[in-house]
C-alpha cells in the first residue's frame, strides 16, 4: 500500500480520537516515567498520553513518514520514531505501552501483543483498542465491489488481506497467564455523519486503502462510485439528513 495520508485521517479527528479516550481512562497507572503510543498516527493519541502524564517520556512509533511528519508538528518537544511495531522493543523501564487502532494490520497480532505484555516490569500496562468491524455494511461492501468482474484480477487479494479478530475468549485465554489484572470489552460506537459520502470519506483513510491504493485513477472513480452507491442503500438517512456509521471496537488493558 501507499504510505498513509494524515489529512485524510484527520478529516474525521474527533469521531476517531474518542475511543483513544476512553481506552485512557482506563488505565489505572497514575504517574509513569516513561510511555510508549504505539501506532501513535498523526499524534492525536499521544497528546491525550501526554496531557494526562505531562511529567512522562512519552515516545510514539509508527511506520508512516507522513504520520510522524503531523505528529512531530503537533508535539515538537517529544520524539518520535518510525518503526514497525513487529520488530520493536520498548525501552527499558516503559511503564504504559498504548495502541490505539493498530494491531489489527499486526500479523499475527496476538504474537506480538504477549510479547511486548512480557516485556514489561511487573504492573506495567498494555492498553489497546482496534476496529472490529469487519462483520459491518462498511467492510462487507468494499469486499462485495471487489470481488466484481471489472476488480477482481487487481483487488482479489485485498479482499482477502485482513481476518476477523479473534472472540474475546482467545485474547483472555492468551494474555491473562501474564497478568495481574486483564479487562476486555467492547463499545459500539454511532458516529453522525454527514451523509453516505463522508462514511466513504472515513474509510478512505483506513480499511478502503487496500482497494483503491492499487487502481489507476479512473478505475478508482470508477470503484468508489460503485461502492459509495451500495453505502448509500445500506446506511438510510436519519431525519435530520445524517447517517449512523456502526463502529463496534473491542478494549483491552492488560496489567502485568
């Protein structure tokens, strides 16, 4: 795929920080020396990190230059450094490791998570939240247009790139040996949007990349017609001309 675009990311900056949020506030470390915000994106998740911790070495890790560009422009006092969380260790003594919507592009995520869990000193934290909604009109429907004749040779193979999570059971079952304390949950989120479009809008900067990021620019059109007609039918109007984009996420805070 082409590298990530923070603008597009950012369009939707709010509706998109809000689980980042809510997956802080459960956090139970109150004064950590060093935190780490994995898959920290544009810097949004790590200004809340650094807001609540202002005393702490905050760091944020990606592996998109435009991303770390927007982020280094928003927090310039703390670092950042490009990386793929896959072959990255924390630093000695990180108390708070935060991934707020990454994991779900980790292979073999669960690898990962039990090992950066292992990683940490007793009563630190893995924290992180990731879209799943796969299973939702959103995601369905990008696959459906794929799958088309006129797609199917380039895009067969991004209809196929990301599995569903796993149920909650497997995450418990696998981190909870590791743990002091482990709390999963899911939230459904209703974001209002202005209309089908700005739903196509959303994805665009997310799970649609896989689809258009491969296609000539009037093979891109073209897709994006089709889907955007198929979001339009699936996502009526509320009364007030909005629609409700259904965005369930599952949390995890893991303490060691």
């Amino acid at each position: 795929m082409a590298d990530w675009n923070a603008e597009q990311y950012l369009k939707f900056e709010d509706q998109r920080t809000r689980p980042a949020r809510d997956l802080l506030a459960q956090v139970p470390t109150t004064a950590p020396r060093k935190v780490a915000d994995i898959g920290c994106g544009p810097g949004n998740s790590t200004a809340l990190l650094v807001e609540r911790w202002p005393e702490a070495a905050v760091i944020g890790v990606d592996t998109s230059a435009d991303m770390l560009r927007q982020a280094r422009e928003r927090l310039p006092h703390h670092k950042f450094i490009e990386a793929n969380v896959a072959h990255w260790t924390a630093p000695p003594g990180t108390e708070v490791l935060f991934a707020n919507a990454v994991f779900q592009w980790v292979p073999d995520h669960l690898k990962q998570l039990k090992r950066l869990l292992s990683g940490l000193d007793d009563g630190g934290v893995l924290a992180m939240q990731m879209p799943d909604n796969l299973d939702e009109p959103s995601h369905i429907l990008m696959r459906e247009v794929a799958l088309q004749e006129r797609w199917r040779h380039q895009l067969s193979k991004a209809a196929e790139l990301r599995d569903g999570l796993p149920k909650p059971g497997v995450y418990y079952d696998a981190l909870k040996p590791l743990c002091s304390r482990l709390e999963i949950w899911h939230t459904v989120y209703n974001h209002a949007l202005d209309g089908p479009e700005a739903i196509v809008e959303w994805v665009k900067g997310t799970g649609l990349r896989p689809f258009i990021d491969p296609l000539d620019l009037p093979e891109r059109k073209a897709y994006l017609a089709a889907y955007t007609a198929r979001i339009a039918a699936a996502y009526p109007a509320q009364g007030d001309g909005q629609v409700l984009l259904r965005f369930p996420r599952i949390f995890i805070v893991a303490v060691k």
